[in-house]
C-alpha cells in the first residue's frame, strides 16, 4: 500500500493523528487554489472556504475511492465549496448576514481544530493581478459548466490531461478537446469584459 492510501485508511480508521497529517499535507495547496480561484477572497474567507473543505472531507471520505489522487479530489470540492461560498456572500450582501465560524473551534463532532498553516499565500500576493485576476474569474462565471470546471482543475488546480481524464470520466482526446473549445469561449467572453472595462485594450478597427 503506498503511502497516501495508508495515510487515508488511518483516517478512515478514526485516528486523529492521521487527520492532522493529512490536513498538514494538503491544507496549504487547498489554500492557494482557492486563492487562485477568487481573487475577491480575503485571508479569511480562504480560511472560512478550507474549513468547510476539510469538514466536507472528513464527512465524505468514504466515498473517495482513491481512482484519482487525493488531491485530485480535494480540489473538486474546494472548487464548488468556493462557488457555493462567493453565491451565500453574494446573497448575503443583497440581505441578512452571515455567521463566520472560527477556525481556531473544534468541530463538535471530531473534535479536531483546523489551524492553517502560516505559509498560505496572503491577499497581497495576489494583490498585483488582482483586476486580472477579476476579469477571468468573472468571464469563468459566465462560460458555465462543463467548461468552468476543466479550466478550474486544469489551470488553478494543475491537474494533468491523465488527471482530468480519470475525475471527470472521459478520454484524453475528449479531455483535450473540451478543453480546447473551453478555452476559446473563455477568451472569447474574456475579451468582451476587458473590452468593456478598457476599450483601449481592444480599438476597433
């Protein structure tokens, strides 16, 4: 049994020394991927998003498999717990607030506290692509599924064609190919917000 699958099986077992391994290893990736995916996202909302992560994780873990690398997984659910995340924000600010969990608490039904590692990247790290930054993340919101997915895993997630072809079910050359139309609506729909922002950017002709 390779490492990671025995790592898992501890986790599976129960053991809680298993879990803050397993949070060690991952927590930082987690972190910076869903950085990548909201520019928007403050320290704390990545640490508020993570949290949930890694609850998700511990409550589902039964269902991963392990056809894919853990990673592989994890990013898959940061990925929509991040979506589900900017929607409740987004919601919240149209009326009604929104309770924010500490991540130094214990979870009431393990026990275990999620205390993030130091080296995440902060907000102003990102600070310099951030209107760039804003601009693909608003045209990935407009290209819609399955597109925003593919990009997300391959691109923030850095997830390789063999990757992609085992989460998402499909073949390399179906992989390849989505990807390859994804992109060209991405620039397409991206082109027009910056155009719109910056109509020097694009002069017409």
């Amino acid at each position: 049994m390779d490492p990671e699958a025995a790592l898992l099986a501890r986790c599976r077992r129960g053991e809680a020394d298993a879990w803050d391994e397993l949070f060690d290893l991952h927590y930082a990736a987690a972190g910076r991927f869903i950085f990548q995916l909201g520019p928007d996202f403050t320290r704390e909302d990545a640490e508020e998003i993570c949290q949930e992560v890694f609850l998700s994780v511990i409550k589902s873990l039964g269902s991963f498999h392990g056809e894919s690398r853990f990673q592989t997984w994890l990013f898959r659910i940061a990925a929509n717990q991040a979506r589900d995340y900017r929607e409740k924000r987004n919601a919240a600010k149209r009326g009604g607030g929104q309770t924010t969990v500490s991540l130094q608490a214990e979870d009431p039904e393990t026990g275990l506290a999620l205390d993030p590692p130091v080296d995440a990247p902060g907000p102003a790290e990102w600070a310099m692509n951030a209107e760039q930054m804003a601009g693909v993340r608003a045209a990935l919101d407009h290209v819609g599924e399955p597109c925003r997915e593919i990009i997300e895993l391959r691109y923030f997630g850095d997830l390789s064609y063999e990757e992609l072809s085992t989460t998402l079910k499909l073949n390399p050359k179906t992989v390849s190919s989505r990807l390859s139309k994804c992109l060209d609506r991405l620039e397409e729909i991206a082109r027009g917000i910056f155009a719109r922002e910056n109509p020097e950017v694009f002069p017409s002709n």
